[in-house]
C-alpha cells in the first residue's frame, strides 16, 4: 500500500471535501431554487384563479352568489409607471358596466346618499381622477350602460424571490361600494375587454391580452357597526383584470451577473499570477459592488433572491479561491520539496473548483427558468 506523506495527504483531503461538499452544495441549491420558482409560479397562478384564495388568505365562502349579474369590461389604455421596488404601478383604463335598472339601482340612483358617488373602487390602490365617458338608462328596453376614464394607482405585493427572471400580473382589482356579492355580481366581458397595442412596459414583455375574472372577496370585520353580529363578514364581487409580464430570462441574467462571473474567472485565472492576491481581492471587492448594486433595484423584503443567491455564491467562490491560493502552496512547500502528484494535485483542485462553479451555476440557472 503506497504512503503519502503529510502534504500530499492533505492535499488530498482538499480535493475531497471540495467534491463532497460543492456536489452537496450543488443538489441543495438547485432543489431549493426548484421549489422557489413552482412556489412562485403558483402563487402567481392563484392570484388571477377565482376559486382559489390569494396566497396567505383563507378561501372565502362562495355560496352566495344571489346577486344580480352585472357585465364589467375594461380596456386598458396606458401604463404610466411600474415601481418593482416600490410595490406600486400607476395606469390609465376605460371601465363600462351593463345591467338591467329594474333588477338593480347600480349607480344609487335611488338613495341620496350615493347619488354622486363613483360606484366602485380600486382595491389596494386610489383613483387619482375619473370621467364620465358614457351613460345610458333605457327604461323600456330595460338597459343601462356607463362608461368611465378612469387614471389609478395600486399598491400591489411583487413576489420577486426570482429577480431577475420574475414574472408578475399586473391586476386592476375593482370592487362596488356598497352592493355586496348577495346583490351584484360582475361578470367580466371577456369579448370586448381589451389591452390596447401602446401599453408597453420598459425592461419587460408582456402578454397582449388580458385575464379576466370574477372572485369573492371577504372582509371579516364589522367595522365597527354595533348592529352587526362579531362573527360577521361580508362577501364582495371583486373583477379583475390583470396583465402577465415577464422579463427576458438568460439575457436579463448576464446583464445583472456579468460582472460577477468575470470577478470569478479572474480568480482563477489568479494563480498563473506572480501575485494572486491582486486578482482575488479586486474580484471580491467587484462582487461586493455588485451586491450593493442589486439591492438599490430591489423592494424590501425579508426574502432571499435569485439574485442575492447567485451573488452570494460567487462571493463564496471567490472566498475559497483565495483561501485554496493561501493554503495549497504552503503545505505542498511544507516538507521543502514538491513531489509531482502533489502538482496534479493543486491543479485537480483548481480543476475542480472551476467545474463545480460552472456546473452549479448552470443547474441554479436552468432551476429559476424551468
């Protein structure tokens, strides 16, 4: 049986538990970017399924559904901004409704109270100006139609654990004021309702179409009304419209990480250096901007990225390099001599160092796109 001695052992230790660990490494990282991105893509799903609850909210009851069906279309017109950052997008639409007055007083016609309300609100957002394009009450044909321009902005939650290669709806949640679900319920005109062929949104595609739906939405509160009962709630017709949008996969990956995957290659380009040192540390400062780059771009939020992960990993790469740089030539120089397996040694471990990191980075990234 062949004897190393001392430094070729370690040496080979080196190279094992940079195996054991990078392919370990590797798995749990991909399955974890795996899960995030079917996690995302559900949740993003559910958002636009009207039997499905939003994602973090209880399924509300759906068995009233008494309401008179009032037809809702919209035609969005202009999105004026998107903020990812700051959970908010601002837009310009149309929105019409048709019904029947004798089955139901839509616009308060009846009560004084809401005579010259706007009967419906923007859910999680304000209405910044609305006009009244349109209106028209037929008596004996037993029709009415309005149309408003309507300028809005929404606070909306973005789900960006896949930046940069995330992908969102962009929804309009429109409710009545005062009419619950067991008195209106919008029908969504999926024949007229329209995305108009302007509407374009700067760093992302979008799908030029809308989804319409219908979905229950509960408040499980009184409000305060001492004549209601604690457990009540109150059910309300919500239609929604909402615009898929994405960004533009690989080519939005090696913008934002171009930078990093050179500081890497510098780094192991290191050791033909006569000072390694000056690459290494360079390539982690160079990351370390990038970081700080990333996160100006994105919201607050205590979950980690797509980005922070890759990020991170190649800071980790650049860390061991660095310490692989300081340790494999001192032990290999310990006994005074350098043996030839301990030079195919250093290269094995550089070697394999640079295939763990492509192979890695490869599997993260088809793991986020899949």
């Amino acid at each position: 049986m062949r004897k190393y001695n001392q430094s070729t052992t370690i040496l080979w230790a080196i190279l094992v538990f940079l195996l054991v660990s990078g392919i370990t490494n590797a798995i749990f990282l991909t399955n974890h970017v795996y899960k995030v991105a079917s996690d995302v893509k559900s949740h993003r799903e559910d958002y636009m399924n009207p039997i499905m609850a939003d994602p973090g909210k209880t399924v509300p009851d759906q068995k009233n559904d008494s309401g008179v069906k009032v037809m809702s279309g919209i035609y969005l017109d202009r999105v004026e901004e998107l903020d990812i950052k700051k959970s908010s997008w601002s837009y310009e639409f149309y929105l019409w409704f048709k019904w029947k007055p004798s089955e139901i007083d839509l616009l308060g016609t009846h009560h004084e109270k809401f005579q010259n309300e706007v009967p419906f609100n923007i859910i999680n957002g304000e209405i910044t100006s609305v006009d009244l394009i349109e209106k028209q009450i037929d008596s004996n044909q037993d029709r009415g139609y309005i149309q408003y321009q309507v300028k809005a902005k929404t606070t909306q939650f973005f789900d960006v654990r896949l930046f940069p290669i995330d992908e969102h709806y962009l929804i309009v949640p429109i409710e009545h004021k005062w009419l619950d679900r067991s008195e209106v319920i919008f029908m969504p005109d999926t024949t007229n309702s329209k995305l108009s062929s302007r509407v374009m949104i700067p760093g992302y595609t979008l799908e030029k179409s809308l989804k319409l739906i219908e979905k229950v939405h509960a408040y499980q509160s009184t409000r305060g009304n001492p004549l209601l009962a604690e457990e009540h709630k109150e059910n309300f017709s919500q239609f929604r419209a909402g615009i898929k949008i994405n960004k533009n996969g690989l080519s939005d990956i090696l913008k934002l990480f171009l930078i990093n995957f050179i500081a890497v290659i510098v780094t192991f380009i290191a050791p033909f250096s006569p000072d390694p040192s000056r690459y290494t540390v360079g390539a982690i400062f160079t990351t370390a901007g990038a970081n700080y780059v990333l996160s100006s771009k994105l919201p607050a939020s205590h979950v980690y990225t797509f980005a922070e992960i890759m990020n991170t990993y190649c800071s980790i790469v650049i860390i061991i390099m660095m310490a692989l740089l300081a340790i494999v030539p001192t032990v290999i120089l310990k006994d005074g001599k350098t043996e030839l397996l301990e030079k195919k040694l250093n290269n094995s471990i550089m070697v394999t160092m640079f295939i763990l990191f492509i192979t890695t980075t490869i599997l993260l990234n088809w793991a986020a796109l899949h």
